[in-house]
C-alpha cells in the first residue's frame, strides 16, 4: 500500500486540524447536551477522516502482474517537409490535418502494439524507435510544425531508407512479431534526385500501405502569417502537387497497398481491420515494474453511506 496524495500532505494535515478545531469549538458552544455533542464529534470526525483517506489517494501496487499486448511493430514514416503543409486535404485544410488525424486513429484502434516514428524533411529523424508508449508518440505527432520556407531544401522520398531498414531489422530479430509499415507522403521529390528502390526492405514488412494527401490540383503553402510560399520561376504562388507514381513505386517495393486518403479515411479503416484480424492479442507476465491501482473508491463509498446517516439525522431533528 502506497500514497499518491492529491495535495502535499502537510497542506492536508494543517487543514484537516483547522476544521477539526473549529468544529470542535462550534460543538462545544452550541447548547446541546453532551451526549449529542459527542455524537455529533464522531459523526463529523468520521466524515473528515474519510475526505482526509480519499485525498491521500491509496494505491496498491504490484511488481507481478499480467498484461495484453499486440504481436505488432507498427512503424510510421512521415513526410514533414514544407509540402505536407499545403492546404488542399479535404477541401482547404493543411494536409498535415489529415496526417495527425488518421495517424491518431491508427494508434487507437492499434493500441497494445509497439510504435515506432521516423521523420524526414531535408534529412531522416528517429523520433522514436519501437514503444508501447502510444500517448507518447500521439504527442509528437502535435509537435509538429511547418518547416522554415528558407531553410527548405527540397523533398526526397528515399531519405528515410536507412533509418527505416534499421527499425525494421530490429523488428525482425523478435519472436512472434508482425511488422506493418505505414509511409505517409504527398510524393513530391523536389530536389533533383531519383526514388531509390526500397524493395530490399520487403522482406521485413509483414502489412502496411502508403497514404498519399494532396490533390493533382495543388494547394498554396502559407509562408508565416503573412502570405504564401513564393516560387520565383513562375513568378507565383508556389504550388504542391501529389505525385502518386512515386507513392505507387514504394507501395510496390515495400509489397503494401497505396491509398490516396485525401478526402478521408475510409480506407484506412479498411485496411486496420484486415492487420487486426491477422494479428493475436498476447498475454504477458510483468516482473519487476511496478502496477498501480487506486483503492480510494473504497472510503468514498463508505462516505457516501455516512453522508446519508449524517442527513437522517438532521431530518430527524427537524432541522431541515
């Protein structure tokens, strides 16, 4: 048994003695008699000593317990370059809208299996190797921010190769363990380089697909707060467009599907449902971390009983 308390439990202890002193005195002044006024110390004493547990906030804890987890290593690669900024998703919002509502989909309806994150704007970034800290990658998906237009050096879809081999290759040595990859992109390659082929990386993805946002129109990526990204050839507003032939190519060399998810996530609802129904749910056993359970449930029940004592007998005195 261990405490979580709610306050510092020196402000509780001041308070709780303050109450009770002026309880007391309020008790002994009042013109009852002293069996009443006895009574009425251990019906109020009672009822602060219970408020006094709740806030100490009890837990119990136990370093061997049983928990579920998926037989899943879910990786998420992520385009964050400028482009994925452009506002043509659905209609007129930032396509990174859609990215950080689906992904967050993805991670509930998967939830118990590890995840993983890697970046890439003008170069690749582990924001995350595999964990089954879901809240935390959900949080770095919130962190993201558009990128500085004058640092921007271009878009290139095989940067994240490495990094991307290297998560899968460390997915690979666990037992019993799918990998299902999601690569998350508009295809734009805008700095004069080639798509290198990821088919040798095929043999380590067990599902997945690759999500294309944007629209063959385009849309206008804002430049700060005060206007849009101004491209300097055409002498306009600089304007991004999907490129589903490069998403295509890495759905086909990873050996997963493509969808373009710009108007919404219907497929990506299809295709959860197919990796939860080939996946299994493990039972493990913990040994060493410690589980916690709130036990403070326990006195708030009792409260509630004698609150409603408390009430019976002011009623029964006529004072109400």
């Amino acid at each position: 048994m261990s405490i979580w308390p709610i306050f510092p439990v020196v402000v509780m202890v001041f308070v709780l003695l303050v109450v009770v002193a002026v309880t007391m005195t309020i008790i002994f002044r009042n013109p009852l008699k002293l069996k009443d006024k006895i009574l009425t110390i251990i019906r109020l004493g009672l009822i602060y000593a219970l408020v006094f547990c709740i806030g100490l906030r009890p837990v119990t804890m136990d370093d061997e317990y049983e928990f579920s987890t998926k037989n899943l290593d879910v990786l998420f690669v992520v385009d964050t370059t400028i482009s994925m900024w452009a506002g043509d998703y659905n209609g007129s919002k930032e396509r990174m809208d859609g990215v950080i509502n689906d992904t967050k989909f993805i991670i509930d309806e998967l939830a118990g299996s590890n995840f993983a994150l890697v970046t890439f704007d003008d170069q690749a970034h582990v924001l995350a190797p595999f964990t089954q800290d879901f809240q935390y990658i959900e949080n770095l998906f919130e962190t993201f921010s558009s990128p500085d237009s004058t640092m921007a050096t271009g878009s290139d879809l095989s940067l994240p190769y490495k990094d991307i081999e290297s998560l899968l290759l460390s997915s690979s040595r666990k037992e019993n363990r799918k990998t299902i990859v999601f690569y998350i992109s508009d295809g734009e390659i805008t700095n004069g380089t080639t798509l290198s082929s990821y088919t040798d990386l095929a043999q380590y993805v067990d599902g997945g697909a690759v999500f294309g946002y944007g629209t063959e129109t385009g849309g206008k990526m804002k430049d700060g707060s005060w206007g849009y990204i101004y491209d300097y050839d055409t002498h306009q507003d600089a304007v991004s467009r999907i490129d589903e032939t490069n998403l295509k190519q890495v759905a086909q060399d990873l050996g997963i599907n493509y969808y373009n998810v710009n108007d919404g996530n219907a497929a990506i609802k299809g295709e959860i449902e197919l990796i939860k129904q080939s996946s299994k749910t493990i039972v493990e056993k913990g040994m060493g971390a410690e589980a916690f359970q709130d036990t403070y449930f326990y006195f708030a029940i009792v409260l509630a009983f004698v609150l409603l004592w408390e009430l019976f007998v002011i009623i029964r005195k006529g004072r109400l």
